[in-house]
C-alpha cells in the first residue's frame, strides 16, 4: 500500500526535526518546502543519508517548488519568523501574516483536500489567517500549540515531583500566550490529582513557568527559539490522524459555540483522526476554570482584530 504523503512547508528547525521525527517512524513520504530550494534539498539529502543507519524506507524530498506538495494527506505550516529576546509572540503578526497568507495560498491551490496544520507564531491569529486564505471547513484546519504546552506542564510537575513524565497525565486550554490556561484541577500524577501532591504556591509557580517556557529557552539560548518539543508534538499530531488514532489531544480548533465561545481558534480538547478534527471535546469547568477561558478568549478576539480575512 502507497505511504501517504504530508509536506511541510519551513525547513527550519521545527520543520526539519518534524521531517526526522516522522522518517523515523516510518509514517509517511515526506515533501519538505522551502523558499530557498538548497535548505531544503539539503535537509532532505541528510535525512535521507541517515536512513541506512536508521532503517527506515521513506521518500524525503526537498523542494522551492509548491506543485510538489500536490496530493498531501497533511501539509504543516512552520515556516514564519521567530522570536527574539523581549517580543511577544503578538510581535511577529505583520511578518508571518504574509508568509501563512502566501503558503496557503499555494496549499489551496495544490492541496486542496489536504488537513492542513499551522505552527507559526502568533499561533491563534496565524490559524485563523490559514481558514480564511483556504476556505477548508473547520475540522480540516488546526493549530498546534495545546500539546507543547501541555508538555511542558507535565515535565515541570515531574521535575517537582521527581515523577516519570509518562506517569502525569495535564491539560493546557486557552491562546498560545500568555493567558494560556493550565489546569491544575484536570491534572494527575498515576491517578492522584496534582493538587493533593503540591501546595496552591508550588503549583502556581508551575503554571507561570509553563505561560513562560518557550520565553525562557529563547532568552537561555539568545539566537534560537524552541524546536524539539514543538516538532514532537506536531508529530504526534500527524500520527493520530495519519492512522485515524482518534486521540483526544489539546488542539488549536475553530470554536463555533463550544464553551460559549465562537469565531476564533484556541486552544481546546479535541479528538484528532482521519478526519481531522472530529469532536471538540466540552469540559465540566468550575467558575474560575471558565473565567480564566473567556478572558484567554478576549485576549485572542482582540489580536486577531487586525487581521486581513476573507
């Protein structure tokens, strides 16, 4: 049986570490875009010359060519600038705009059917940008921001407890900034809930951190923003839908009416399959959980204002 195909459009560090992540697993051919067709057909010589030592048995290409992307099961926008010292991921919205507004003007037209999954930062307003640009109905257009912080959460609450992270099991809702929404009441470690393990200081210091982490590598690094955690949890992505997993993952969806909120994408549970986006996932939340939701919502309503939409 044909592998599938997902292109990537960036071959930056977050699209090239995707690139591996997937090689490795053997899940899909693979198409890796870029405006400047020697990064990409570098990136894609190496990785294909680790396959030996790897085994695994892929097709990798590299290309400056959109018509290429044609026939992908799943196209993934990472390409976009990234954030320096001292900016807000809000900083980055009249450069990446054009980039996202250009990129899915190309998946469109050569990938017309594909799911299509945004990266780039300000992540909630870029989402939207792509829905617009493309016409995709809303399950076939999402956001990863909700895994890597839910990560993140999960591996500062190990580090505390001195837990294995597999055995924390946390939820990030909300806008990827930061008025992003951790939530320590839906989060458990082997079963326990987190707030009989951690006193209300420790656990609100965890939280800041998680709003912070990607900030805090940037100003660690100086030159570099993350790429290990945002590639993995794209992977992860792709790989609930390329074999229709139905994993229910924390995704950037476009609400229409979930948790009284509608016209924008945040991030929310969702469940992820050969579909795309096939059920928004509503949780039970207590009157705080809420109003700290509506007021990541406010927060996003009010940076995608100066967006250009269809």
């Amino acid at each position: 049986m044909a592998r599938a195909k997902v292109s990537i459009i960036g071959a930056g560090r977050v699209g090239s570490t995707t690139a591996q992540i997937l090689a490795y697993k053997e899940l899909c051919d693979i198409v890796l875009w870029n405006r400047t067709a020697g990064t990409a057909e570098g990136v894609a010589l190496d990785l294909n010359e680790s396959a030996p030592i790897f085994g695994f048995d892929v097709d990798i290409e590299g290309t400056d060519d959109f018509s290429r992307i044609k026939g992908s099961a799943i196209v993934a926008v990472t390409a976009g600038a990234q954030r320096k010292e001292g900016m807000s991921r809000e900083d980055l919205l009249a450069t990446n705009s054009a980039i996202v507004i250009s990129a899915c003007e190309q998946v469109k037209r050569y990938a017309p059917k594909s799911k299509l999954v945004v990266i780039t930062n300000p992540l909630d307003s870029m989402v939207l940008l792509a829905k617009s640009v493309t016409g995709f109905p809303r399950q076939r257009v999402m956001g990863m921001a909700g895994i890597l912080d839910s990560s993140r959460f999960r591996d500062f609450i190990a580090k505390e407890l001195g837990e294995s992270v597999s055995d924390i099991s946390a939820l990030v809702l909300g806008g990827h900034g930061d008025f992003m929404v951790p939530l320590p009441r839906y989060t458990t470690v082997s079963g326990t809930p987190v707030e009989d393990l951690l006193s209300k200081e420790k656990l609100a210091k965890i939280v800041d951190r998680t709003r912070n982490a990607g900030a805090e590598i940037i100003r660690l690094e100086k030159e570099s923003s993350a790429f290990y955690a945002p590639a993995a949890s794209l992977a992860l992505m792709i790989e609930a839908m390329l074999k229709d997993k139905k994993m229910t993952l924390p995704c950037a969806a476009y609400l229409d009416g979930e948790y009284g909120i509608s016209g924008i994408f945040m991030g929310v549970p969702v469940v992820l399959g050969a579909k795309g986006i096939e059920k928004v996932v509503e949780l039970k939340l207590n009157s705080e959980e809420k109003a700290l939701v509506k007021l990541s919502a406010e927060k996003i309503k009010g940076s995608v204002k100066g967006l250009r939409l269809n």
